[in-house]
C-alpha cells in the first residue's frame, strides 16, 4: 500500500472514532440531565430524555441504569405497566446489569402491592444474601421478610397451618439478619417492630403451650428493645399495645361494635289502594363480648347485644284499612344475651357450644316476641386443603300477644342441622359446598288435613332443605368477590288451606310447599387500610307448587300456580376517621348504607302476608369497632 493510502485510511478511522466519541457525549448529555430532572422529581420531563438516550445508546454502559430510572420515573406517575416492562428491561440487558437487584426488587414490590404475594417471593428468593449485604441487597431482603410476614398471616387464614409456620419462621431469620448491622436507630426500631409482630404470629400458630410460651418471650423481648430506643409518641403507643398483647396472649378481652345511623326509608305496595312515602328514621346497635380464657385454647365468652330499627319490613296485613305502603314498616327493638364455650386446637377440630336467649318489642305488639336457643359450631381441618364443618341447633320463639281465630299460630320451635364442606384450590381461592335441613314445628296452628274442612288434628309443619354452592375469591389486595347458588325445597305438612274466593273456595293441599333457585353475589372492594365499599345483590325465584294465584281485585283465580321473585340490593361505604393506635379503644368509621328490596308476584293477596312490595332505606352515621 502507498504512503499516501495508508495516511487516508488513517484518517478516515480517526474522523469515525471521532464521530462515535462525539456521539457518546452527546447521548451522555442526555442522561445526564435527564437524571437530573429525575432527581428534581419532574418525572414526566425526565421520561423522554431517558428514552432517548436508551435509543441512542443501546450498548452504553449506563444503558441499564437508565432504562431503570425509566422504571421508577414511570411508577412515580403511577403508570405501573410500564414500569413493570422497564424493569423486565432491566433483568434481561444483554451482558447483564447492576441494577438486576434493584429492579428485581421494584418488580416485587410492584407485585406485592397487587396481592400477588408467590410471584414477589418467586422473584426476591434468589436475591438473598446471608452476608456482606449492600444497600440494595438490604432492600430486598427487607422486602423479602415483610412478604413472609404477609405469606404466615395468610396460610394462616386459610388454614395451612404448616405453611404459616414456615413462611414466619423465615421471616424472623431474615429480620434478625438485618439487626446484625442496622443503618441507623430507625431501621432497628423498625426491624424490632416487625420481628416482634412474626412472633406474636407464630404463638397464635403454637401447637401447644410451651411453644407458645418460647415465641411469646421472644416477642416480648423484640417490643421491648423497640421501647428501650424511645420512639416519638406515635410509635411508642403502637409499641406498647404491642408489647400488651405479647405479655397477655390468653388475656380477658372485649370486643365489640357500636353503630349509630340515621336516614329514612321508602315503601310502597303494588295494591291499588296504596301510596309511597319517605320514613324519617334511624337504625342503632350495639354488640359485646367478653373473651375470658379457661386453660390453652379454651374460651369462655359472654355476649350481650341490642338493636333498634326504625324500618324492619313488617309482611303482615291486619284488615282493609290498613292496607296502605308505610303499614310496610314497623319499629323494632331487639336484646339478645349468650354464653358461649369455645373449646379446641386453634386450627384443628374447633368447637363452639353457644346457649342465647333474645326478646323483640315491635311496634305492632302482636309481633312481639321472645325466645330461647342453643347451637353447636364443629369446624374439623381435614387436611391443608380442604375443611369440614358441621352445625346444629334448636331454637323456640313464643309471640304472647298473638292471637287471631286460629289462636297462637306463631309459636314454634325448630331445629337444623348444616354439614359443609370446602375446598382451598389455592390460598386465594375456596369452593363451599353444604347442605342445610331444618324442622319447624308450630305449637297451636291447625289447619285442615287432607282429610277435607274442618279435619285439622296436627300443628303445621315445615321441612325445608337448602343445598348451596359458594365461590370465595381474594385475587389482590382490592377485589374480594363471593359467589353463592341456593336451591332449597320447603315442604309443608298439616297446612291445607281453603282459599276465600268470590264463587268458590278451592281446598289447596300443601298450601304452602315450593321450589327456590337463589343466586347471591357480593364484592368487598378494599381501596385502603381506611375506604372500603361492599355491594351485595340476590335474587330468588319461588315456584310454589300448589297455591294458585289471584288476580288484583282479589275476586278470581288466575289459573297460574304463585310464582315470587325476591330481589334485594345493597351498598355500603366506609372509611375510618380515627384509627386505634391514636385512640386505643378502637377504630371510628364514617358510614353510609343503602338496601333496596322488592317482592314482584303473580298473585296479590295472602292470608296472612303481604305480597308486591318495595322498600328503600338510605343511611348514614358512625360505627365503633372495639378491638
């Protein structure tokens, strides 16, 4: 080659080294001011400066870095599917990239936020170190143990008793592993908080007394070195409740909740004669327990309640002149006591013998009544994923002042039993299945046989059985959807009715025997630890088999047998306003409710009920939940 080649070539190389250095510094001066915007927080402004420079320089060294200050700049303004895509950028850089830690770690807490507490563990398990931790390292592991943490308390929930202890046990390793060489006085007040709330975990998941009594120690101490580094105010009240309920895990303790509404209601019936009105009134509660420990994992528990409802649907007709929308609505007071026995391993076979009695005064006293019960609650873990249970009762109710020509036709008594069983596909999901029979027998209402008129010897009779399929889902931390079908059957024995007709009075054996399909829904929205909403619709439709409808006037048969749907609407907003730890009673909620019902037939009139009506009530006021 010719000098004068040689020297061109040489030049040419120098002029496109030149370039690409140029073109370096130019695509550095973009990352630089746009992680100066980032760090000024003008997100949004440092967004496309980071893109273009990751377009530039694709191969750069500090590629990687931008392409995760892309992530964080995007979940700063909340576009959180971008961000995740940033961050998978990040893990899968060619060459690999030192920011692979705090993006796995952004994308954990991306899916924790989400609910999605395996897919955060999938992703922070091959992150941790047990020595030599950098800050970012100490980042992940703390992320690590809090998903534990939230991991215990769920198997727990669901009953996977091994899983809990596993998840809780981690946890505290991972949180004593980070006390070795804590940042500061916060981080290690903070790390003794948490560790102390994993093992006040772990002796609620004991199997016996004496490992409750090892974890309970070590919580007690954890609180305690929290307190010994005098926390602001705030802090050390949470801490002392804390450190109360370690000391006296089998402690008296009462619990309740206070509701004060107000509002009103509207009613209407669909009989021509009647008008709709709005109600003024207000609906009030209040319910204790008393929680007092026997020996390990026995209970003995106290309950007192009452109740006030200024719109309880009243369904009774008492004569023509009464037949007007707000004879609908009635006030109602209600005082219930019980004793219980609660008995059993936490989550194992539990058992809950409960004796109640109550008294209802109405304002129609006629629907006044009292009566006595005793039920028994059997709750058997099989195996991790699937549950037992088994429920009893017998109940009596007596209305003393009652009284129409068939004398005391509302006492009763009745009694039931309800297996159930219910599968846990995974711990976010469950499918019930059960089964419910019940007996009621009144004690003075006889009606004609099939005998004919004027035949009665034997108390009517109900025998109804219900068979119901539950679908319970928590997908995220959000959205808690139920899913209920009901199919009952309600027979009746001893209840043949002669039905007054103008021109005839058909005799209707097994008056009052039908068919029921009933599907229920309901959805929990948790927005916050603060604001939740709860909708709630059913439907029923009942095909009675043997009762014929009536027309309007109420003078013929139609020819149809009755046929009822049963529609019921509610709503319900909450959002606590003053929490426990700054009041230590505990937490005050703003709420607002709304409940609609309707009852739509093909027949107009009953003996002794009120068919096609409608009722809204709107309320609003405080609820007090005691803790």
């Amino acid at each position: 080659m010719s000098p004068r080649k040689h020297a061109a070539l040489v030049w040419i190389f120098f002029l496109a080294a030149s370039g690409v250095v140029f073109a370096q510094a130019d695509a550095r001066d973009l990352y630089d001011r746009a992680l100066e915007l980032y760090r000024a927080e003008t997100f949004a402004e440092a967004l496309p400066l980071f893109q273009e420079f990751i377009a530039a320089s694709p191969q750069d060294t500090k590629a990687d870095d931008a392409q995760w200050y892309l992530g964080r700049a995007f979940l700063k303004l909340g576009r959180i599917d971008e961000a995740v895509q940033a961050f998978e950028a990040v893990r899968g850089h060619e060459g690999g990239s030192n920011r692979v830690v705090e993006a796995t770690t952004d994308l954990a807490k991306i899916r924790l936020d989400r609910g999605d507490l395996d897919a955060a563990l999938g992703l922070l398990e091959p992150l941790k170190k047990p020595q030599d931790l950098a800050p970012e390292d100490r980042r992940a592991l703390r992320l690590l143990a809090d998903v534990r943490l939230e991991l215990g308390a769920r198997d727990w929930k669901a009953y996977r008793d091994q899983e809990a202890r596993y998840h809780l046990g981690e946890a505290v390793t991972e949180y004593e592993l980070l006390l070795r060489e804590p940042r500061d006085n916060k981080e290690r007040l903070s790390l003794l908080e948490d560790l102390g709330k994993a093992y006040l975990q772990l002796m609620e998941t004991g199997r016996d007394a004496p490992a409750a009594r090892v974890y309970q120690e070590a919580a007690i101490g954890a609180f305690g070195q929290a307190l010994d580094l005098n926390p602001e105010e705030p802090k050390k009240v949470k801490l002392l409740g804390l450190l109360e309920s370690a000391r006296r895990p089998e402690r008296v303790a009462l619990t309740g909740t206070v509701e004060a509404l107000g509002g009103a209601a509207n009613a209407a019936s669909e009989r021509p004669s009647a008008s709709s009105v709005w109600v003024p009134g207000a609906q009030a509660s209040a319910e204790f327990s008393l929680a007092i420990p026997l020996t390990f994992q026995q209970q003995l528990v106290v309950s007192a309640g009452f109740a006030h409802d200024s719109f309880a649907l009243r369904t009774f007709n008492f004569g023509p002149t009464e037949l007007d929308a707000e004879r609908l609505l009635q006030s109602t007071e209600d005082f219930n006591a019980g004793l219980a026995w609660r008995t059993g391993s936490r989550h194992g076979l539990r058992s809950e013998l409960k004796a109640s009695g109550g008294y209802r005064l109405a304002e129609d006293s006629e629907l006044s009544n009292w009566g006595l019960g005793v039920t028994e609650k059997l709750d058997w873990r099989v195996a991790p994923s699937w549950k037992l249970g088994l429920d009893g009762s017998w109940a009596i109710s007596r209305y003393p002042a009652y009284a129409t020509g068939s004398l005391r036709e509302l006492d009763h008594w009745l009694t039931g039993i309800n297996p159930q069983f219910t599968w846990y596909p995974s711990p976010d999901l469950s499918l019930g299945l059960g089964y419910d029979f019940t007996f009621k027998q009144y004690l003075n209402a006889k009606y004609d046989t099939l005998a004919g008129i004027g035949t009665a010897t034997e108390n009517r009779q109900y025998f109804t059985h219900t068979a119901d399929l539950t679908l319970r889902a928590t997908p995220g931390k959000v959205v808690h959807p139920t899913l209920t079908y009901s199919f009952t059957y309600n027979e009746t024995r001893n209840y043949d009715v002669e039905v007054q007709i103008l021109g005839t009075n058909p005799f209707v054996r097994d008056y009052y025997d039908y068919i029921e399909n009933a599907l229920d829904l309901g959805l929990l929205c948790k927005w916050s630890k603060d604001f939740s909403t709860d909708l709630k619709a059913k439907a029923a439709l009942q095909n009675f088999l043997n009762y014929p409808a009536q027309d309007a006037a109420g003078d013929n048969l139609t020819g149809e047998k009755r046929r009822d749907l049963n529609i019921t609407l509610g709503g319900e907003l909450k959002y606590r306003i003053w929490k426990k730890e700054k009041n230590r009673f505990g937490d005050l909620s703003a709420d607002v409710r709304t409940v609609y019902e309707q009852n739509i037939s093909n027949t107009y009139h009953e003996n002794s009920f009120q068919t096609n009506y409608r009722t809204l009530a709107v309320t609003g006021g405080l609820v007090l939940e005691l803790k």
